[in-house]
C-alpha cells in the first residue's frame, strides 16, 4: 500500500506544481499583445473543442424485457473546429460565429448507435451598421443542425436543420432615450428522423413520432415586429413589444394547422439599484388561425448581481408560439440561474434549472387528442481557463419529460455527463 500512497503524493505534488505555473504565467500572458489575427479593424479567433459524453437517451436501440424499445445510452466524442470574428467600432459591430462538428457514437453501450454517427453545424452572425445615427441598420442569420430542435411536440430522435435571417432598423432620434424598431425575420425548419422502425406509443397516422411521416412537420415562419423603448433612467427602460407569426408548412397535409399569431405585450425592464435588475412585463398573445386562442403572456424577472463575476437569476415566463399538428400552444416557464466566477473569472461555475408545462390548443388534426407536456432540466459544471488559448469544462446535464401522449420520444429521463477541451487563439 505504500508506493500507492506515495506515488498519489507525487501526482498531487506535480497537479500542485502545474496548476501554479499555469497561475502565474496567466497574468504574464494577459499583459501581452491580444490574441487572434488582426483583419482590418477586428479578429479573428480559431478555435477547437474535443469533447467526450455519455448521453442515456440516444435512441431507442435497446429493448425491456417485453420487447418495447427503451432509451439507449452511449458514450460520444465530438470534434468541433470553428471560428469567431469580431470588430466593433463607434459605428459598426460585426460578430461571426461559425463551426463544424463531427458527433463519433462509439458503439460501446448500444452498437447499433454508430449509425447516428453524423456531422453538426452552428453559424451565427449578428451586424450592426450606423449605431451612432439616428437610423441603424441591424441583419443578422443563424443556422443550426443538430438533434435540439426549435419544434417542442419533438422528443428525442430527430434531426433538426434551421435557419433564421432577420432585418432590423433601429430608429433613436436626438439623446436616444427613445428607441423604436421595426424587425422581420424569417425561419425554415426541416426534419429528419434518428430513429428507424416503430416507436412504442406513436399512434397510426401521428407524425410527430413516426420516421417516415417528420417531414410533414417541415415549416416557414414570417415573424414582424414592432418595438419601442424609453429610457426614464440610464438604465432603465419602460417597454412595448408587438409581433406577428405567419407560419405555414411545406408540406400541404392536413396534419398542420397554420397559426397567424399576434402577440403584445409591455412593461418594465432594467436596473432598479445598481445591483438588481428587473422584468416585469404583461400582455395577450391572440392566434387569428384555426385555434382562435387567446392567452395571457408575460415575464418576471429578478437578477442580483452582487459583483461584476456573478449574476443569480429567478423567473417565470409565459409565451404562446407556432407549433406543428396543433397551430399554437402556450410554455408556462420557472427558471433558476446562477453564474459565480472566481481568480478575476478564470474559473466560472454555472448553474440553470428549469420547469415547463406545454399546453397544446386544441386537438391533433391526425389522433384526434389533445396533449399537455411536463418538462423538468437542469445543468451544472464548472469551466477553467488554465491559459489565454486552452480551457476546460465540465457539465452534468438531467432532462425529465412526461406527456399526455403516451410515445416513448416524449415520456424519457435523460442524463448527460461531458467533458470539453477548448483550444483558441
């Protein structure tokens, strides 16, 4: 038992004498030039995530002792590579965000999950054009692929491809205490499926569980708004937001029913002390669609933000949106957020907890039922910036989700453990 304990000691001597070094050459390498490669007047910063998960709901591979399929875990390893560029100026702010991943499922815990084995993209891009005019011009767009869809009558066992481009023009005319600005966007959304073959509970004719049928949930979004916003304080502003969903679907099937959904909604938000922040906001959201729902919506928010390093949050949100099969359905939201950093915020731990209930209007034009979901999730870890280019994190992630539609892609307990190396320069 003796060289175990002594050779413990010198692995914590030398974890000891790294993690020192790494703490002393950090504020050497902040006071040197800045990292990225200088493009006109902004960076670019390339950077490179290994990651490593263990995910307990990665299909339905596996089966119960009566045959039903069951979630399956596996353990994945990601290579994600990307870039961010940034410039900001008096004037003009662009930001771009783009990267490419590559999701390896192993194989070790369920063999037949190397076939879900695929590539993943995220691209963003936010511009801001004239921001010290009196008119501004903002376009932005973001693309995304991925299994975490937009689409909440959704599961587990899809792949998801969105694309949201959206147009903005800020209009802040003399000290700027008054800003009003009308935006459009548009969103796609198209759906492939992860799984293949039956899925215990999908009922004939429901397509938001069965493979061959997702694409029928395939959709076009038109969203326009309208907002103004008054600053009483420097930091502080009473609100009225309004805005329009047109949405409609590729597919000319009968499953969907289109929404043409108006939301109002006004209030306040910003500091109230120099350490508390609050949204208080209240309003109707209306759908002129097949549903003819109308609902209450509204936010409240409380952040304190005891020091520049840490912000705990609490909340509660409601929200009505477009959704496949049933035009609109309302998410009644708390949420829980805590963000603590430490050593000038090289090392950040992060918390969010949250609570949905989903309530679909209406009934599903294929099963003839309606449906409420209960979601439960939550995610803690801790992230370590060791030097200027290399960081570490670390996360646990649980997802509870029950419904009154009895499919198994709707009815599962999901845990996800991962491990994240970040290099960037």
């Amino acid at each position: 038992m003796r060289p175990v304990r002594g050779t413990q000691a010198v692995l914590r001597w030398v974890g000891l004498v790294a993690l020192v070094c790494a703490s002393s050459a950090f504020p050497q390498a902040a006071s040197s030039t800045a990292i990225g490669f200088k493009i006109g007047d902004g960076r670019l910063h390339p950077f490179l995530d290994v990651e490593g998960r263990y995910d307990s709901a990665v299909g339905f591979f596996n089966r119960d002792a009566a045959g039903n399929p069951i979630p399956s875990p596996e353990l994945i390893f990601g290579f994600r590579g990307g870039t961010k560029y940034e410039l900001s100026t008096e004037s003009t702010n662009v930001g771009f965000n783009g990267a490419l991943e590559y999701l390896f499922f192993s194989g070790i815990l369920s063999p037949s999950s190397r076939t879900l084995s695929r590539l993943q993209a995220n691209v963003g891009l936010e511009t801001a054009f004239n921001k010290d005019g009196a008119v501004e011009v903002q376009v932005g767009d973001n693309f995304n692929r991925s299994d975490r869809t937009q689409n909440p009558v959704i599961g587990v066992g899809v792949l998801s491809l969105y694309n949201e481009a959206h147009l903005a023009v800020p209009i802040h005319p003399g000290g700027r205490a008054l800003e009003i600005t009308p935006r459009i966007g548009w969103g796609v959304e198209f759906f492939d499926p992860l799984l293949t073959g039956a899925v215990a509970g999908c009922q004939a004719g429901d397509i938001t569980c069965n493979p061959s049928t997702l694409g029928q949930m395939n959709y076009s979004n038109l969203n326009f708004a309208l907002s103004g916003r008054y600053k009483f304080l420097p930091k502080t502003a009473f609100v009225l937001d309004s805005s329009f969903d047109y949405r409609t679907y590729w597919n000319a099937s009968a499953a969907n029913r289109p929404a043409n959904l108006l939301r109002v909604q006004g209030g306040l938000n910003g500091l109230i002390s120099p350490r508390i922040s609050v949204t208080l906001l209240a309003g109707v959201a209306h759908d002129f669609g097949v549903s003819n729902a109308t609902a209450p919506i509204g936010q409240l928010q409380v952040s304190y933000i005891p020091t520049d390093l840490t912000t705990l949050s609490i909340g509660y949100v409601r929200s009505v949106m477009p959704t496949p099969v049933f035009g609109v359905f309302a998410d009644d939201r708390g949420y829980l957020s805590a963000r603590i950093g430490f050593m000038e915020g090289r090392l950040n731990l992060n918390a969010d907890v949250s609570v949905d209930y989903f309530s679909f209007y209406g009934t599903s034009p294929t099963t003839g039922s309606g449906r409420n979901d209960f979601v439960v999730s939550g995610r803690a870890g801790p992230s370590f910036a060791i030097t200027r280019w290399f960081d570490v994190s670390a996360a646990y992630g649980l997802s509870f989700r029950t419904s009154s539609a009895t499919v198994a892609t709707v009815n599962y307990t999901r845990h996800e453990a991962t491990l994240r190396l970040t290099l960037h320069y």
